[in-house]
C-alpha cells in the first residue's frame, strides 16, 4: 500500500524543544482533538498531562530496485524490496521533512575484539552499534528517492548528495493497540526558578516505554513563551514560581499517529 509523503514535524519519536521567540505566535488554526486533550487557556500545577496521542507503529519505504551507494568510504548495497524505516533524528539542522534509514547495524564480536583488546574482554564482548547509517528522500515528491545523506559523518560528510533515482513505495503505519498513547505531561519546576519542564511518556500495550528525549525545558523568565515537542505547541502565559502553578494555552496538540516508537516496530 502506498501514499503520498506528508510533511512531518518529526518521525516516530523526532522531539525538539523551542528558544525563546521575540514574539509569542498565534494559536495555531488547526482544532485540537477534544477527546484526547483540553483546549484553550488552562491553569495545570505539576503532574497535569496537557496532551495526549495515540501511538502507531512508524511507516517504512520498501525499495522498487536494488541501489548501491559509496560516499565518504562508507558502502552499501541495498537490495529491491528492502525495508528503510522512518527516521527520526538526522543529527543535523533543517534535515528533511520525511526521509527513510537503514535499521541499526550491529558489529560482529569477532570485529569487536580485534579492535578492542587493548581496551580489555568486558567491553569488548558487548555488540558494537556501527555509527554511520544511509538515509534516503525524495526531494520532489515524484515517488523515487534521488538524495541521501549519511547518519555519523562529520562536517561536510552530513550534506545531502545525489543518488540514481530508485523507486519506492510507502506502508502506512498503524496504531499498536488501545492502550497505546503518548502523553505530554507537566513536570513543574527544573531546578532553576527560570525555566520548568514538560515530559514526553509513552504507554505502548499497557507499559511505561522509554523515548529518547524525554524531558523538554522552557524558559519562564520572559513571558510568553512556547515550547514544541513533536506536533505539540504550548505556551506558557503566566507561572507562579511559589505554587508552581502554570497558566498554558495549547496551540497545537501532540498529533494522532504522529508518535511513534521505532524499537517496537520488528517485534509488533
């Protein structure tokens, strides 16, 4: 089953955290999903979830043709009909609206301890995450990639490239259960007077998960301010540095089927 690429704020878990602005922005002209999340000016103390989302499972692009790519000493061959996941961290600024990665790959323990027995056996017995990985995207829409950039290069190495045009399609991702949800939670003060913090949990098959990031930070020593996380945008109005007490407006929820976990994709 294939789609046309969306724009996406983020892939299955691609969280930033905003600095301050010069001007507070306009609500967002996009209805938030009553069911989920409380809309307009709200008054939330420590604890208070301010957002909620289901979680889905991420979409993935499947190869219509075998590619091979060489760039910067690193050297792949990808074969027709291979799965590339949604990214969710480029690891550089202004990456791709949407862009697809090969899985993490593990080194060998034979690989390990060849280059790591000076360094003792404990160490090097544990699998070794290789540190460059190939993303590719689809720069004008037309259903083939034609750019890709590599995950671990340094400098110059991060910017995208051309690449023969390789056709692909795309497999909707789809909601992991009912009990699965994503919440954006208010945290309270963060150690300082001038700043407080939002929480990003994640409940998939009814247990906590881990998500990369999931503590955002937002200062509250000149108000307004706002913070995105993902597709959530809330600013904060007013804040009592004694009751912890925060007056929000949310301007944009945490968007349904937007947060992903991409380590529960093989197994689900």
């Amino acid at each position: 089953m294939t789609r046309p690429l969306l724009p996406l704020a983020l892939g299955a878990l691609l969280l930033t955290g905003a600095a301050a602005p010069e001007a507070v922005p306009p609500p967002v002209p996009l209805k938030l999903v009553e069911t989920l999340s409380r809309q307009g000016i709200q008054e939330i103390s420590p604890g208070a979830i301010v957002s909620s989302a289901i979680i889905s499972k991420p979409d993935v692009a499947v190869l219509g043709a075998d590619l091979a790519l060489d760039h910067k000493g690193q050297q792949r061959r990808f074969a027709r009909g291979e799965v590339l996941q949604t990214g969710t961290d480029a690891g550089f600024a202004n990456p791709p609206p949407v862009y697809y990665c090969e899985k993490t790959r593990v080194g060998s323990v034979g690989k390990a301890l060849s280059g790591q027995l000076a360094f003792g056996l404990v160490g090097a017995l544990r699998p070794t995450q290789l540190n460059t990985r190939f993303c590719l995207f689809d720069s004008d829409r037309d259903r083939a990639f034609d750019h890709a950039f590599l995950i671990g290069a340094k400098g110059a190495g991060q910017a995208p490239f051309e690449i023969p045009a390789t056709d692909y399609g795309v497999i909707e991702g789809r909601r992991l259960s009912d009990d699965s949800i994503a919440r954006l939670r208010y945290a309270g003060p963060a150690g300082t007077d001038d700043r407080i913090a939002f929480d990003l949990e994640a409940v998939a098959f009814g247990r906590m998960r881990e998500v990369p990031h999931p503590r955002y930070y937002v200062s509250v020593a000149k108000l307004p301010n706002y913070l995105i996380v993902g597709t959530a945008v809330v600013t904060v109005l007013r804040y009592d540095v004694k009751s912890h007490v925060a007056t929000i407006r949310m301007d944009h929820d945490l968007a349904p089927g937007h947060i992903v976990l991409p380590e529960l994709s093989r197994a689900y």
